[in-house]
C-alpha cells in the first residue's frame, strides 16, 4: 500500500514554509517526513504526515491549495548500497523516478526511508517486495 503525501506550491519568499508548518501543528498533524525544493520564484514542499485528510483540510482553510497523491516508502537498512539496490530495480524496469526524499522512522534503529514519487506506485510497490525491499505501508 502506498502512503498518502501532499504537496504545496509556495512562492519562494520568508515565511512560506513556516507558514505551512505552523497549519500544520495548530491542527495537531505530525511531519514524519518532508522535501522543501524552489525553482526561481516558486517551490514544492511534498510530506508525509500522520493525519493527510485533516492536514489538507486545515492548509486549504487557510487558503493554502494542496495536491494529494500517493508515493511509495522503502523501508531500507542505512548501510552503503541500500538506496541503490532499490533503484536498481526501478531503473532495470525503465521506471522513472519523479523524486525521492528520506526520513528517519522514530523507533526504526538503523533504518531510514526512503520517499519514492513514481507514476505508477502499485507497479513500483509489487516490483520492490517481490526483489526483497521492504514497503511501509
């Protein structure tokens, strides 16, 4: 299964991200994990929370528009090769690969996550478990 992330265009100015932060904890919503990235005058902010329903509902409140989708997260041990076995997979498939951010899962020892924003996250999802990849779902 995939894991539901938003993603917000923000013009590339102070304050923009906090703004989106600040929403998001007055609504009692937890990043567990987030990519900031600007353009010129424009920037993507893309994260994965603990509650995406009542955070899109709080950010468009306040005026903020919010695409949802979906990605894939893989569970990988934080070891040299790790990332690249999983891309490996996708690239040996001739999937591309939109984007990717990590994160550091709370109680996960010596594991990160690794954010994969593909076209297909079923297809990827299946493909990873089936080569022995771990998917959080």
């Amino acid at each position: 299964m995939s894991v539901s992330e938003l993603a917000v265009q923000i013009k590339n100015v102070p304050g923009q991200l906090v703004q989106i932060t600040t929403i998001l904890a007055e609504a009692g919503v937890n990043i567990q994990g987030i990519t900031a990235s600007s353009a010129g005058k424009t920037g993507w902010v893309r994260t994965v929370v603990d509650k995406p329903k009542l955070a899109e509902e709080a950010l468009e409140e306040c005026g903020i528009s919010v695409e949802t989708g979906e990605a894939v997260a893989v569970l990988m041990t934080d070891e040299p090769g790790a990332l690249d076995r999983a891309l490996r997979i996708l690239a040996d498939e001739k999937i591309n690969l939109d984007y990717i951010y990590t994160c550091v899962p709370a109680a996960r020892g010596d594991k990160v996550v690794a954010v994969l924003g593909v076209q297909t996250p079923g297809r990827v999802e299946k493909l990873l478990k089936n080569n022995g990849i771990e998917i959080i779902e």
